[in-house]
C-alpha cells in the first residue's frame, strides 16, 4: 500500500498507527503541507479535497478521510480489532474519536491556520491564542470522558488500544509540538506515555518519518 501524507500531519499519524498495529507494509509518499504540495494536479487526481493522508490499496484504489481508512484497516484485518466487541464501549470509543477528529482537529490545520492569519490578517500570537483555546477545549472534554464513568484503563477505553487511542496520541503531541501544558489532562496525557512504550506508536511518530526535517533532528 502507498501512503500520501506529511510528517507534522496528525491524520496521517494516525493512519500510520493503524498501518503499523496491523502489520502491513508501506511506502510513504510526502506530500508537504506548508508547500501546498497536495495542490499539485497529480495529487488532486488522488484526493479532489487537497488533503492528506490519501492511501492507495493492494487493489489500487484510493481511499481518504482518517476515519474511513481506520474502518478499512479494521474490516480488511481484523487483528488487532481496534474497536471492542461491547456495543457501547465501540460507541464510546467512536465518540472520544469524534471529539479530536471533527471538533479539535479541524481547528488548527494549516489551510486553516493560514486564512487566520493571511485572510483575516491576525498575528502569530493571536493565531497561537486560537490553537490553543480550541486544543484546551477538546483536551478538556477528552479527560472528563476518560475521567467519568471508570471506562478507561491502561488505554482510552480499558486495557485495549482501540481508535481512541490512534486519535488521543497525535493531539497529545500536536498540544506539546504547539507548547501547550498538559499537566490539566493527567489520564490523557498517562495513555499518551503507554501508547508510546509500544512499537506501532513510537515507529510512526513524526520524528520517524523520511521527511522530518534535518534541521529539527
């Protein structure tokens, strides 16, 4: 499989994960935000939205959006199942995904971080000011739900990574890439910590990847 993507994008970080706990093989194909690579009319043929990650299947056909590739991986290998079995652990594990996924995510991309700045002409301070209002917020609801109801354990949701997880660990490091404190976010930030003592996750940190930049090593 092919993996259109980018080193600092907490999408295809998760979509690496996943590729990684199940075992599969893949070829990484940069695509550089900053430079508007995923622009590029080649790439647009892939993904018409100018976004990454897009992922290329065995059967050559391209799948987009996180979520619907981590349904895919889940449905085309089973194991490890990255949703549990209960009905209403899988619906809480989808609704710690959406939270991160559709509410914070989405906030603080660079197409959006650039009409922050370039369009409504705010400063970097200010465009730091709204990163951060919006990462605190959904931090914020992510360890109540992780808090409440005694659901979590060694992982988002009891002693196995599910979604969640493939979710919680990019935002945690995107919040620590942007010098935002986690200390208000104790459970998330401790599912950080055991995510990253296990080889799926570590491997597929943004410092892993071909196209970290040198001068950040």
């Amino acid at each position: 499989m092919k993996l259109f993507g980018y080193w600092r994008s907490l999408a295809a970080f998760r979509v690496r994960i996943a590729l990684n706990l199940k075992g599969q093989p893949f070829e990484v194909v940069s695509t550089d935000l900053i430079k508007g690579e995923q622009f590029d009319p080649e790439y647009l043929k892939v993904n018409p939205q100018g976004v990454v990650p897009a992922l290329i299947t065995d059967s050559g056909e391209a799948l987009t959006q996180s979520m619907a590739i981590l349904e895919y991986l889940d449905e085309a290998f089973p194991a490890p199942a990255l949703l549990p079995e209960d009905l209403m652990a899988r619906a809480r594990v989808r609704a710690l995904c959406m939270i991160m996924v559709a509410d914070m995510h989405p906030l603080v991309v660079p197409r959006i971080r650039k009409y922050v700045t370039q369009d409504w002409g705010h400063s970097e301070e200010e465009l730091g000011a709204w990163i951060g209002n919006w990462t605190k917020k959904g931090l914020e609801a992510v360890e109540a739900h992780l808090t409440d109801g005694g659901h979590s354990g060694k992982f988002c949701e009891g002693d196995q990574v599910t979604m969640a997880d493939l979710c919680l660990v990019p935002q945690i490091g995107a919040a620590m890439l942007f010098k935002i404190d986690i200390t208000p976010y104790p459970n998330a930030k401790r599912i950080f910590d055991e995510c990253m003592t296990i080889p799926a996750f570590f491997d597929a940190r943004p410092q892993a990847q071909p196209d970290f930049p040198e001068d950040m090593k």
